[in-house]
C-alpha cells in the first residue's frame, strides 16, 4: 500500500520523511483522503484480531492522544499496543482515538482549544 501511495504521490519509496517536499506532503495527503479501498469479505480463518505491539498507552496522554515523549506526536488507532479480538471494538478504538488526535493535534497547532 505505501508503494502505490508513494507511486500515485510522486515520491520515491525509499525517500525519507525529512526529505520529502510541501509539494509531495500535499500530493500525499490528498491520495490518502480520496484513497478508495474495496472489500470482498472477511477472512476465512477468523484472522479479524487486533494485533499487540505498537506505543504503549503509558506513552499516551488518552484525553488528548498525544505523546508523553515527543510533544507535537499524536497517535491513534493500531499505532497503540492494543490487543483483542475484534467484533466493532477495534474500529471503536480508532475512531474514537482517531477523532480525539484529531482534535488533540489541531488545538496543538493552532494554539487554542477547540
């Protein structure tokens, strides 16, 4: 997915973040925003799981979802060490993480609550 992306953005895969324009960031926003994914149906071996691994929630303030570390980082969603079976919960999880770094990064970066 991060090649076609890159591909369709006009930034080589192997470009690092630091490297890459304010041209190529929008070109690459945009691709994400209109990115349109199909789904033929779920997994046959009961593979819908959340996978553990990822930013520990001690690392996160949960009101704001953003790094106890790295100030300006918000994180959400899978990017958290999060760990079950799924059922809707999963998707809960990163809509509603989602929304609040949402919310979290742009009063960061505007200055004021939201």
């Amino acid at each position: 997915l991060w090649n076609a992306l890159c591909i369709q953005s006009n930034i080589q895969s192997d470009t690092t973040w630091g490297n890459i324009s304010k041209k190529q960031i929008r070109s690459l926003s945009n691709s994400l925003t209109n990115l349109v994914v199909y789904m033929s149906g779920k997994g046959i071996f009961k593979e819908e799981f959340v996978t553990a691994g990822g930013i520990s929630t001690k690392d996160v303030n949960m009101s704001t979802m953003s790094s106890k570390k790295m100030d300006g980082l918000y994180v959400c969603g899978e990017v958290l060490n999060v760990d079950g079976v799924t059922g809707g919960f999963n998707f809960m999880n990163c809509w509603s993480t989602g929304f609040m770094a949402g919310v979290g990064a742009a009063t960061f970066v505007i200055g004021e609550s939201l």
